[in-house]
C-alpha cells in the first residue's frame, strides 16, 4: 500500500485518505513525484524521487540522504535556518563532525543561500567546499557526515 505525506505535518498517510491522520489536514489529490539524480561531476549516483504534490512554487526542503537521519526532510520554511549541533538549531544535526552553529540557509526572493558561519569541518555544496552560494534543485550539501539533497518547488515536473 503506497503512502503519501501530509502537506502540514509530514505524517505519512494511506494514500487513499483524503484528511491527515495525525493533524486532520486535507490530504492532496494528486501526486506528482520527480526525480533527481545528485550532482557531483562524477558518477550521478542513485536517484531521489522527491514527492511535489505538497509544494507551493517558492517552497524547498532538504532530504537527508546520509548520516544518523536518513530519510528525513526539514523545510526551508522561513528567512533563515540555521544549521548546526546546538540543540536550538532549527536543523538539528547531532554529531561531533557538525559545529554548534555550522551553516544557515537564507530565503530572498525567491533564492535560497547556503553560508557557512565558520565551521571548523566546512560546509559543501556537490562536494566543494563553500562559504555561500545559492542553492539550485538537486544540490548535494554535505555538513559533517550528513548529505542532504536540496529540493525546490519550481523545479519542473
């Protein structure tokens, strides 16, 4: 049985029910699922099917696709989220290879920017090392041990 996530809260959902289980939020009707192989000039590696049907055009998330966490996913939902090992992160990443406050996320118009806010171990976007750059569908950023895939809701379906 195929299952589908709520827009609110992520529960996953029986992909037959029109409302959350969880949080009682309409469910959406149609799915509409992509595909993304990860960037890194090499190999292109596996893909990641991202579900769509639940974005708004300027939203985005992160996928997590390696480290303690895989499989989660963390919206981008405000101006700015930080990235780090401070409990108070709003992406809370728990390992020694993160810093307290290792990298932030800023949502301009439109764009999203990955910063890195002077981590010991480095912030990287397809695996070079940066200190900020805008972040396109499908970008591999590596924090730490973590790799997470980058998706945005204007990319094509």
């Amino acid at each position: 049985m195929s299952e589908a996530p709520c827009p609110e809260c992520g529960h996953r959902n029986p992909s037959s029910a029109h409302f959350c289980s969880s949080c009682g939020a309409e469910l959406a009707p149609a799915e509409i699922t992509t595909s993304h192989a990860v960037i890194d000039g090499g190999d292109p590696g596996p893909l990641v099917d991202i579900d769509r049907s639940s974005f708004r055009i300027d939203q985005a998330l992160f996928l997590v696709l390696q480290g303690p966490k895989t499989g989660a996913r963390y919206a981008l939902d405000t101006e700015l989220v930080c990235i780090g090992r401070h409990p108070e992160s709003d992406i809370f990443l728990d390992d020694i290879t993160v810093s307290r406050r290792h990298a932030e996320v800023q949502h301009v118009a439109g764009r999203y920017t990955v910063c890195d806010v002077g981590s010991l171990n480095g912030t990287y976007v397809n695996r070079k090392i940066v200190d900020k750059i805008d972040l396109a569908d499908g970008d591999e950023v590596q924090i730490g041990k973590y790799k997470l895939v980058f998706a945005h809701g204007t990319a094509p379906v």
